[in-house]
C-alpha cells in the first residue's frame, strides 16, 4: 500500500518533464515556422496560396498578371528643343517689334529662357482683366510662341499686399487666374499646344535680382513670366490648354 501511493507520488512530481517537452516541441516548431516563413520560395508559396483559394473559394474570379511593354516614363528620353541661346535672342528680337512689351525682361535661366511681363502692362493693379493693348500685344507674341517647340510654362506672380478688390480671396488665386488668362489669350491666338499654367503669388521675391532698387522690386514683384523650356512640347500634369 505505502509502496503503491510513493509510485503515485513519484509519477505526480515527474509529470511536469511532459510539459515542458510539450513546451520545447512547441517552441521548436515556431522557430521553425518562422525560419520557413523567412526563406520562403515564391513559387512554392505561390502553389499553396492557389491551391487554398481554389479550395476555400473556387468561385473566386482568376486574375492573369500580363507583362506591360509600355516603357515607363522616367526611363523615357526627353527630346530638347530650339537651342536656348538662339531662342532667347530670337525672342528679345520679337519684343522689340511690340510696342508694349518691348520693356519685358527675357534671360536664360539654367535650362530655360523666361520672359518676364510686368502685371502693370497687362492689368489693373489687383485684377486679372487684360487692357486692350495688352490683348493685341499677347496675340503678336502668341504669332512668335507657334512657332516654337519648346515647352511652354506661364506663372503669375504678385507682391505681398494683400487682395482687397473682393475679386479674389488671396494673392495665389490673384496670381494663377492671371496665369489662366494670359495661357487662354495665346491659345485663341492660334497657340494650340499643351500649356503649364502655374500661380506663385508673392513666394518667390527673392528671387529679384538684388540689384534692383526697391521701387523696381516692388513693380516687378507682380508679374507674369512665359518660360520656355529645353525640352520638346508635352503634354504635363498640370496642362490645361
């Protein structure tokens, strides 16, 4: 009797080496898994999850992945367009033959020719209705513009006074809606290709060349720059003509 209940006793305090070999095959097994889990062969994977879901959902519509030929368009070559040195004179050469743009600025900015319009000829201070001279000048350049194949970009910019005119609610809606106007004059001109139409209004007046007296600053700060660039017309996000 007393060598039967010491069995039982001896079987009760060695019971827990069955859970803790229950714990380390457990153990063993996550690690497994998860090793497996890591090292995982695509198309080994791949056979498992197709054979599930025909399993789990053989209703479930197939879906074919197709190789796209289309080249993505960072890896496309940019085409370049007229030479900027020439486009610039040939541009200051255009002006001059305006009457009312002949004090606009042309520069070759990097990879880029600009011509920079001050807001004075074109509109009334803080609004976006173009004077009628402004009208006539715009279609000439816009004569000069066809003819060209670089990319065309207009931004409006202004001075930091605020709108008080109540026709816009801020110097940016001000700056872009003198972009639209200017873009939308050239295109029933005759200029039918992708225009860039972007509003700046009074963030970029560092970048006025400093040598400029304030007086000048100050009338150059509104603005509206068409810049051309060195690639080949395009069409771009935000082209809306």
């Amino acid at each position: 009797m007393l060598a039967t209940a010491k069995k039982r006793q001896e079987d009760a305090s060695a019971s827990w080496i069955l859970t803790f070999a229950d714990l380390l095959a457990l153990l063993l097994t996550f690690f497994v898994l998860v090793f497996s889990m890591n090292s995982v062969q695509f198309e080994s994977w791949k056979s498992v999850v197709r054979t599930m879901s025909e399993e789990f959902n053989p209703n479930r519509p197939m879906v074919e992945v197709q190789q796209h030929d289309t080249p993505a368009s960072i890896m496309t070559r940019r085409i370049p367009g007229l030479n900027l040195s020439y486009l610039e004179a040939l541009l200051e050469r255009q002006l001059a033959q305006v009457a009312l743009l002949k004090d606009a600025e042309v520069r070759l900015v990097g990879d880029k020719v600009v011509i920079s319009l001050p807001a004075s000829l074109m509109f009334e201070r803080k609004k976006a209705i173009l004077a009628p001279d402004a009208s006539r000048a715009l279609r000439q350049l816009a004569g000069a513009l066809v003819q060209i194949r670089n990319k065309l970009q207009i931004a409006g910019y202004t001075d930091a006074t605020p709108v008080t005119t109540g026709l816009f609610r801020s110097n940016w809606e001000l700056s872009l809606t003198r972009a639209r106007v200017v873009a939308g004059m050239l295109a029933d001109a005759g200029y039918r290709q992708p225009i860039t139409v972007l509003g700046y209004a009074d963030t970029r007046l560092q970048d006025l060349s400093e040598q400029l007296s304030a007086q000048s600053r100050y009338e150059w700060a509104e603005r509206i720059d068409i810049v051309l660039m060195n690639e080949r017309r395009g069409q771009s996000t935000y082209d809306i003509f």
